[in-house]
C-alpha cells in the first residue's frame, strides 16, 4: 500500500521548504491557482467525498459549498489543530514532520472558499508542532508561497497561528472561534452555523488539520483515485492512533475500513507481555469501549455506528484484562468532568454525577439503583445541550456497562452483594 499522508514520519525534524519542494509540495497549489476556479476545486473535493477527520466525519467539500460565492467582506478558514480527544495524536505528527503538506492544504482550502485568512488554532501544549509551524509559514512567506500575488494570480493568503491554553472544549469548532476571538471557550448555539456567522462574526469554514491534508493528494491525483481507496462510505486513508500497552503504539496510515484486529495485532504487534485483550476504544475517549470480540469491526463511521459507538477520531486505545472497566471509564469520567465548560447545567452537573457514581462502584461502594442512575444521567443530559460533550461523556461509561455489566456489579456494595470488591477485601 502507497502512504501518501504519513511519508515523514520517520523524522525527527520538519521537512523544510526545500525538500517539501522537491517531493511536489506547492506544485499543486500553483496548477490549481492559476487553471481552476474556486467552485471546480470544491466540486472534486466533493467528487472525492473527502470526510472531515476531526471525528464528525462531515464532507468537506459540502461544507466549503456553504460559504458565500461573492463575498461582502472578509470570510475564514480556521484550522482546527486543537487534538485534545484522549488517545488521538494524528495532527501532532503532521505539523511536527509536514508542516508543509498543512499549509498546502490550507492554500487550496482557502483558494475554495475564497478565503484570505486562515488562523490556525493550535493546541497550547503542541510547542514542538507550533515551532514547526512558525518555522514553515516563515519560509513559505519568504518564497512568496504566502502572501500576496500568489503564483502570478491576484489570489493573496496570510495564515496566522494562535495557540490555545489547554482545554478540550475549545477542539469544538464554536468554542474555538470563541477562544480565538478572545473569549471565554464556550461553544455557541447553532444556528447560526460558522458558514454564515463564523470567526468575527464573518463567514467561516473550520476544517481539521489532517482533512486539509488530503486536499493536496485529491486535487493532484484526482478524485477517483481518493474514492478507489478504504471504504466506500468514506474514502481515503486515515491515520490511525494507536496506544495503550501494545508492542508497537503509534500512528498508521492505513485504509478506512481497516479492521482494529490489523491494527493491534499486525501493526502494533499484540499485547505486550502476553496479555490478553479486554476491550477497546475504537476512536478516541468518547467513543467508549468494545468487547475483545468486537476486535474484526472495519474501522469506517457506518460500521462503527452500527455497533452503536463512532469512528471518532480513530485513536484505538487498548485496554488489556488486567485493567477492570470500572476504572478505566473511571479516568474517562474524571476526564469529562474537568474539561465540561459548565455552560449547560446538564453538561456540567452530569459530567460531575456521572463521575461520582463511577466513583462510587470503582470504590466497591456502587448501590444497585446506580445502574438505574447512569440511564438517568445519560438521558437527562444528552440532546439538551449546546454541543455534544455529554454525548462525549455518556458513551464510555453505557458501553462500559453495557458491555462489562459484571465488573459494575461485583462494584456493587457489600453485604448484600458477595460478588463485590469490598465483600471481598472486608
Ligand atoms: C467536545 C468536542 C471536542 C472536539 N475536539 C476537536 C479537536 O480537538 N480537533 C478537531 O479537529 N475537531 C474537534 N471536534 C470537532 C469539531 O467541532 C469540528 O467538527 C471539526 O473541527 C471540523 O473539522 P472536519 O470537518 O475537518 O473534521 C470536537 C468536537 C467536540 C464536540
């Protein structure tokens, strides 16, 4: 199979200007600039059905169709380099070894949706990827790869980097536009969508940092090829996170629709010391866990979906027999917890309770009605909110239970219950 995404991996430096050159970076850009319109590179982006990898799996080329043909005014790309869903570290890897395949998607985007700004919403603590980053949008500007005139067009760009302070909910595409503009990093009712009232207020397009990565490829070698590769559903190559105690964790360029037993057991070399498998989270933390057995699922959203969890992000994270479940949607629940914004009364007194029962039965002290109780959360919360985040919370701790119902009941508190942790210890 011919990577196309993760080529640079192996480095331990960015590639520079002069080498991205020299492997064809920005000559698609200057193809595209001076011989397509902005409406042709939108229609092969949508040819190609390139979804969003920021784990909505939205199609890019229907969102950039959203945003103003003849613009009154300024419009935006934002990109979205936040990478705070717990067992993801895809983008990290491009902006640390690429930054220039970034940027060339950035071009192209931009170039669609007729954008002359884009700001790149970097997570805080991402130093390494933000000097990367710096370093390359320095040189692109310094080669008048940036700015204005580009290629001999009239089309002019100027990318600007902005380092977000750690939160997980400023990833959420609202709240990083409120964080960007300065404001407390709380996500916005919706309507209005960012197409229509974005980035100050003007027309907006937030696209994550590994989509804009394709762009360059689609546009290059064309949309049949794209749509020829992984599942039909969502074409393309995905970089997959790998982690937990496996003997070879990281990222993978693999096809969508790769099953996560090629993953961890090809791949990431199996468990190490000879564990056995418990479960697994198929795409980062809130897209909650699955049983050993569910281990040949093709990792594409539909299958996903069908198995009642989300392609996410795709970061398996995998969870060995020595961990017991209970504590495992323990750190996810502490996790949602800390990182609910507090907006929405259901989120944050939700993310609060949920975490308390956990609490509760990892302590061997869960009552039986807490069975009951985490139902009632998880409804009481859901679909009530302005974002998704407790959809974001709910899912691992109902999978948990769903799936391991037997480690929440031996959580159950003692007498009545001889199964439990305490009864045990007592
Ligand atoms: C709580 C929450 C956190 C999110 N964090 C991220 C993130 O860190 N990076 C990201 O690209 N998308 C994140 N998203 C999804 C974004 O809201 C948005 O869908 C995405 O940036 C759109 O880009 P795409 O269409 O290219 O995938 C998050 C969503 C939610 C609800």
């Amino acid at each position: 199979m011919e990577k196309y995404l993760s080529l640079h991996f192996e480095r331990s430096t960015p590639l520079g200007l002069e080498e991205a050159r020299a492997q064809g970076r920005y000559a698609t850009a200057e193809t595209v600039l001076r011989q397509k319109a902005p409406d042709e590179v939108i229609e092969e982006v949508k040819a190609a059905n390139l979804r969003g990898r920021g784990g909505a799996w939205f199609p890019a080329g229907v969102k950039w169709s959203f945003m103003p043909k003849e613009p009154q005014g300024p419009s935006y790309l934002v990109v979205n380099a936040d990478e705070g869903e717990p067992g993801t570290f895809k983008d990290r890897q491009l902006m640390e070894k690429n930054p220039h395949l970034l940027l060339e998607g950035i071009l192209l985007a931009s170039y669609a949706i007729r954008a002359h700004t884009a700001y790149l919403y970097i997570r805080g603590e991402y130093l390494a990827s933000y000097r990367a980053l710096v370093q390359a949008v320095k040189e692109a500007r310094e080669a008048r790869l940036l700015g204005p005139n580009l290629f001999g067009t009239d089309f002019h760009l100027e990318v600007v980097i902005h380092r977000g302070a750690g939160a997980y909910i400023c990833g959420e595409e609202t709240a990083l536009l409120n964080s960007l503009e300065g404001r407390r990093g709380e996500p916005r009712p919706k309507p209005p969508f960012p197409a229509v009232y974005g980035a100050f207020g003007r027309p907006t397009t937030v696209n994550n940092v590994e989509t804009l990565a394709n762009v360059p490829f689609i546009l290059e070698r064309g949309a049949r090829w794209f749509r020829d590769l992984g599942a039909p559903t969502a074409p393309g190559h995905l970089l997959f996170g790998l982690s937990g105690p496996v003997r070879r964790p990281g990222v993978y360029e693999l096809p969508t629709g790769t099953t996560a037993r090629e993953l961890v057991e090809e791949h990431g070399g199996g468990l190490i010391g000879g564990k056995a498998l418990k479960a697994f989270v198929p795409g980062g933390a809130s897209t909650g866990f699955l049983p050993a057995d569910a281990l040949d699922v093709e990792m594409d959203p539909e299958t996903l979906r069908e198995r009642g969890t989300m392609l996410g992000t795709g970061g398996i994270i995998v969870i060995p027999d020595d961990v017991r479940i209970v504590d495992a949607a323990r750190v996810f629940s502490r996790f949602f917890r800390h990182e609910t914004c507090g907006q929405c009364s259901p989120c944050r007194e939700g993310a609060a309770w949920s975490d308390r029962v956990l609490a509760r039965f990892a302590r061997g002290e869960g009552h039986r009605d807490d069975f009951d109780l985490i139902e009632d959360i998880a409804r009481g919360s859901t679909r009530r909110t302005i974002c998704v985040f407790p959809e974001a919370f709910a899912g691992p701790m109902l999978s948990a239970i769903r799936h391991f119902r037997d480690e929440f009941e031996s959580g159950v508190a003692a007498p009545d219950n001889p199964t439990s942790v305490a009864h045990q210890e007592a």
